[in-house]
C-alpha cells in the first residue's frame, strides 16, 4: 500500500477564524461578570460555627426514621409489611423502613 506525502502549499495568506472588522457574536451584552454576592463562601474548616452546624444536622438526619412506600401510578401503597434497610454509607445504621409488596 503506497503512502501519500506530498503536502499542499497555498499561495494564499492564511484566514482568520474571524471576519475582521466584525463583532464577535458570542458575546451579545456586557463581557465582564459581576462577583456573585446571593451568598457567603463558607470553609467549613475545623472548628468553625459553619462545621459545627453541619455536624449537628447530619446527627439528627441520622437520627431519623425514614418511610419509604411503595408508589405504583403515582398512588403510595402501605401493606403494613416492613422490612428495615440500611443506609448507603454506613451498613450499620438502620435509618430506613420500607414497605414489602
């Protein structure tokens, strides 16, 4: 099988990926972004109030009893049959209760 190596040379000056002289179309209003100011940037580090807050919730969320039924055509069936699961990162906490069929 033969290889082609012959490479094409232009006389003509290469193009721009843009027309010149026009706008740009990306960008239809103003270019700068003003810094977000909806919320805080919290760190969450070692100590701070933040952390301790979140540890707390996570205690209670843990604490709780979740139900979940069984939804068949938007309808929740409740059979009173249940069986206890666990949750999805710590196999030793049963947190969940859900409904046998």
């Amino acid at each position: 099988m033969a290889v082609r190596t012959e490479s094409v040379v232009s006389d003509q000056p290469a193009r721009a990926s843009r027309s010149v002289g026009k706008p740009s179309t990306g960008i239809a209003g103003t270019s700068r972004v003003p810094p977000p100011l909806n919320e805080p940037n919290l760190g969450y580090l070692p100590g701070s109030p933040e952390r301790a807050a979140l540890k707390d919730h996570l205690k209670s969320m843990a604490a709780e009893r979740i139900d979940i039924p069984i939804v068949v055509g938007g309808r929740e069936i409740r059979t009173g049959r249940t069986q206890q699961t666990v949750g999805h990162t710590s196999m030793s906490v049963r947190s969940q209760s859900r409904v046998n069929a």
